[in-house]
C-alpha cells in the first residue's frame, strides 16, 4: 500500500514536471528596461526676443539642451513566444527633458508608444495602441536629423512628420513580413469621438524595398485636427510651431483641420559612403495660423522638402555628415517662401553605447517670408533652426556638442 501510494505520488510528480517543461520550450517570455540619455551644448544666433514697447530684435544664446542627437527617453519591451512561430510583444515608451527630468508631454506618461501586438514570421506584425505610423518610420530613415545632425537639423517645424513629432493614438497597425525585400505597412486610428467618425480621425499607407546596399521608400499619410488629435492641443504641443513661447513667430501653423504628407526617398551604400535622398509634399488645411476676421477659418499651406543626406564612414568609430535641406511652402493664397539649410556634423564612438557628436546647422530664408510683422502687419523673412525660437532676421546659425548614452 505504502510502495502504491509512493509510486502514484512520483507519477504525478513526473507529469507535472514534464508539463512544465514542454510548456517552458515554447512560452518563452523576456521583459526588457531600456533608453537613451542625451545631453549637450547649444549656442544659436538671432533668437527672437519682443521688448516692452512690442518691437523685436535678436541676440545669440546658450542653452543646454537635451534629446539632441537620439530622444532622450526610457521604456520597457517585452516578448513572449506562444508557439506556432508567433510572439506577443508590447512597448511602454516615454520621452523626457534631459535638461530638467520633465515629461516631453505633461500628463502623458508614455507619450512615444504604448502598444502591444502579436507577431509571425510568416504572417506580419499587428499591435495596437500608440504608436508611430510606417510611413514616419520609413522615410525618416533619410532624413539626416535621425541619424547624425541631430533634432536640430530635421526640416523646417518638422511639419512632414519624418522626426515623428506626433504620433498615433487609439491606433491599428500592420506591417507584413518581407517578400524578396519588398515589405508594406499600413495604419489606422480611430478618432473616438462619438457621433463624429471622422474627427480626430488619421490612416497611413507605405511600401519599402532593400536589397544589398540599395533602399527604396514611398507611403502617405493623413490626420485630422492634428494638434489636438496628435500634438497634445494647445497646452501639451511643445513643438517648433506651438504657443508656449511668447517670442514665438510660427503660432498656430498647425493648428489645422487636417494634415496631408506623401513622399518617397533612398539611399544607397558605397563602401564607407552612404547617399540618401528625399522629398516630401505636405499640406496643412484651413491652417489658423492664417485665421482673420474676414477669413476666420484660416488658409491652406503646402510645403514641399527635399533633403540630400551623405555620411562618410572614415573608421569604425568615427562618422562625418553632410546634408542640404531645400524647403518650398506657399499658402494657397500667398507667395512662396525659400528655406534652405545645411547641416555639417561628426560622430565619434567612444564605446558600442556611448558616442560624441558636434553639429552645425544654418539656415536661410527668402522669397515672401512667412513670419508676421508684428508692427507692420505684413510678412517677413525669419529664419527658424528646428527646436529652437525663430530668428530676428532670415538667418540663423545653430552649433550643437553633447554626448549620447544608450543603455
């Protein structure tokens, strides 16, 4: 009886090891912490200020700023293998001000992403949540402000969206696996306002291509009411166009019904030199920046960007950079605007996670400017460098060095 009773109790044993066993070979799971801590020097030239009496002038400035050449940010991902070649995944991510510790969106825990989604090799990726569209993800793959010149150097307001200045809320994405190096991606967010489908409502569609040293990139994207849907409304945006600088000259740009943005671009390696090229076509709707009493809907605006990108590997811990940045924007109803700007930088690799980097950015505005005239009333040529107040004049130098850790 004893012998029976101790052999059944084994028995049992064994089984539940051999349960927990298999059910360990195929549910595997990892959680991971990770980030980038981003800080560094930047001295710019004709920074807008406005005196008592309502006049403007310029003067340089010297700011600590942070987030320069990767957002400063930290996250938690996570993986779980189910079985059948599928995982579940998730992504908690959020952006911060290395400068003070403050959120980059006050109230917004995770404002990069909050996603989680399954994935097959064999069938693509779908998560849901926050998170960035694939055409951002692809084509900021050009842009040289993601790879070497810093936020400093990415188009003017960002307003083509290739730095991700916004992305996705209440969102569903998609991503198919690779066919001979030919992947497509699309997403679609629901504006969740009752009543009204449409409002707050946004979708994108891309195509990439790479094969060898060769990339290929196209796609399109759209969202309404932009600042509010996106961009945190008038109290969270943050960005080159918000209000929550008084010397600010770009307020209320995109505040805008809607957001249109296509564009293709590519790159091509040739041994230690990488050519990229880009061009997008962006156009704001019914922009309030524009907004009247005759007209207080506002106006139309389109900008169209094209950026040549070249970085030269000259060892494996040293990268130089050179890119122009040519930027037409014409209101529907005003003459067009000419920016241009250059950016020149180098990267040093101190180790695998933590890099040195010095960048110089100017830029050059002409045409019928875009700037309003606060004691004229008309328009004016300002110069604005991405991320920082708009110059006094059509010119404006910006010279960024920091250092960049990824943990």
């Amino acid at each position: 009886m004893a012998n029976t009773l101790v052999t059944r109790t084994a028995l049992a044993l064994a089984s539940c090891a051999l349960a927990t066993f298999a059910q360990g070979a195929y549910a595997q799971s990892s959680v991971t912490l990770f980030g980038t801590v981003d800080a560094g020097l930047v001295y710019s030239t004709n920074q807008q200020t406005t005196q008592a009496d309502g006049r403007t002038d310029g003067h340089s400035n010297w700011q600590l700023g942070g987030g320069n050449l990767v957002p400063s940010r930290w996250g938690l991902t996570g993986s779980e293998d189910i079985g059948g070649g599928t995982t579940v995944n998730f992504t908690l991510e959020n952006s911060i001000f290395t400068q003070n510790g403050a959120l980059l969106q006050g109230g917004t825990l995770f404002n990069r992403n909050a996603w989680v989604g399954v994935a097959n090799a064999n069938y693509g990726t779908l998560t849901l949540g926050r998170q960035y569209d694939p055409f951002s993800d692809n084509m900021g793959a050009y842009a040289s402000s993601n790879n070497w010149a810093t936020l400093y150097g990415s188009h003017f307001g960002d307003v083509d969206n290739l730095n991700e200045a916004f992305n996705f809320n209440n969102s569903i994405k998609y991503v198919s696996p690779s066919f001979g190096g030919l992947t497509v991606g699309g997403l679609f967010s629901l504006g969740g306002v009752a009543g009204n489908f449409s409002e707050n409502r946004g979708w994108s569609l891309a195509a990439n291509y790479t094969h060898g040293p060769l990339s290929l990139s196209a796609g399109y994207l759209q969202l309404r009411n932009p600042l509010q849907a996106a961009l945190g409304g008038e109290s969270g945006y943050i960005g080159d166009f918000s209000c929550s600088n008084a010397d600010a000259s770009y307020c209320e740009l995109q505040n805008a019904q809607k957001i249109d943005i296509y564009g293709a671009g590519g790159s091509y390696a040739i041994d230690t030199v990488t050519i990229a090229l880009s061009y997008t076509h962006t156009r704001l709707s019914q922009s309030l920046y524009f907004a009247s009493t005759a007209q207080p809907q506002g106006a139309d605006i389109s900008f169209d960007i094209a950026e040549l990108n070249t970085t030269w590997q000259f060892s494996p811990a040293l990268q130089f950079g050179f890119a122009y940045i040519f930027n037409d924007a014409r209101p529907d109803q005003g003459s067009s605007t000419r920016i241009h700007q250059i950016n020149l930088g180098a990267v040093y690799n101190l180790s695998k996670r933590t890099a040195l980097y010095a960048v110089a950015i100017g830029q050059k505005s002409s045409g019928a400017g875009l700037g309003v005239d606060a004691a004229g009333g008309g328009t004016q040529n300002l110069a604005q460098i991405p991320n920082l107040v708009n110059s006094d004049t059509d010119k404006q130098l910006a010279i960024v060095a920091g250092i960049r850790h990824n943990f």
